[in-house]
C-alpha cells in the first residue's frame, strides 16, 4: 500500500467512523483535532496506528494502546459492545471493497481484523468493570456516609 492509498484508506475509515458514532456533531468538530477536539485527535492517532501495524504485520499485542484509546471512550459513552468496536468493522469494509490492494495482503488484514475485534471486546468488557466497580465503589460510600449521619450537604459539599 503506498502512502496515498493509506491516506485515502485512513480519511475515508475516519470520516466513515466519526459519523456513525457522533452524527449530531457539526463538521467543524469532527475535523478538529488537538484542544479543539481531543477524542477526534485520539482517534486519528490511534486509526493511523492501527492501520500502519497491519500493514506492517505488527504482533497483535502491540495494538492494545491505540485500541485502548479508541473503545474506552466509547465504553465510557456506555455504548454496547458491538456498537464500541464498530470502527474495525467499518476498516473491514473499506478493506473489502477497495480493488487497489492485493488479494494476498486483503486475506492477511482482513484475519488480523478478526483478531484486533477479539482484543477489542477484551478491552471493552475490561472497562465497563472498571466503570461498574467505580460506581459500586461510590454507592458504598455513600452509604456509609448515610449510615454515619453525614450527608455531603453537612460537610459543605455539594449534592
């Protein structure tokens, strides 16, 4: 794959995902990047990753980070999981419909997807834990605090 191709491949996986995931914001904020709009920046970095390493037949274990990057915001949105790792299926059908590629080198990445989709539910599953256990973790504290007779109210907090 030349640098233009990768370019087209990477604009096109970007722009495609961006919209299925956040369709009601403006164009200004889907192409933003850096403080501007710091999840779009996430999520260039991480694709640009992700893409490089297949073409580069990186270990699969190497993908954990910018994959991480990508499906914990989407786990945090409290998206499903199916719907979190869509982004993969999005590459795969660009993969599938683009004839400038090798069969060879489709076959090899379309596998390598397959495998980066296991990861990624991983991932997601391994977030929403964590999620659930912060907010278990806050529930028995608040509790306690009740039990105890303290309300945030009383000691000048918020709630």
């Amino acid at each position: 794959m030349n640098s233009k191709q990768r370019g087209a491949l990477l604009k096109a996986w970007y722009d495609t995902t961006m919209q299925s995931y956040f369709p009601a914001t403006d164009e200004a904020f889907r192409r933003n990047t850096g403080f501007a709009n710091p999840v779009g920046q996430a999520f260039q970095e991480s694709m640009a990753t992700i893409l490089d390493g297949l073409v580069a037949g990186t270990a699969v274990a190497d993908f954990t980070a910018p994959l991480d990057r990508i499906v914990r915001v989407l786990a945090v949105q409290g998206l499903p999981a199916g719907v979190a790792i869509r982004f993969l299926s999005v590459l795969r059908n660009l993969l599938e419909k683009n004839t400038e590629l090798a069969l060879g080198e489709k076959i090899q990445w379309l596998a390598r997807l397959d495998e980066l989709t296991e990861l990624s539910v991983e991932i997601w599953c391994e977030c929403r834990e964590t999620l659930s256990q912060l907010r278990i973790n806050e529930l028995r504290n608040r509790i306690q605090q009740l039990e105890a007779g303290s309300t945030p109210r009383q000691r000048g907090g918020s709630a």
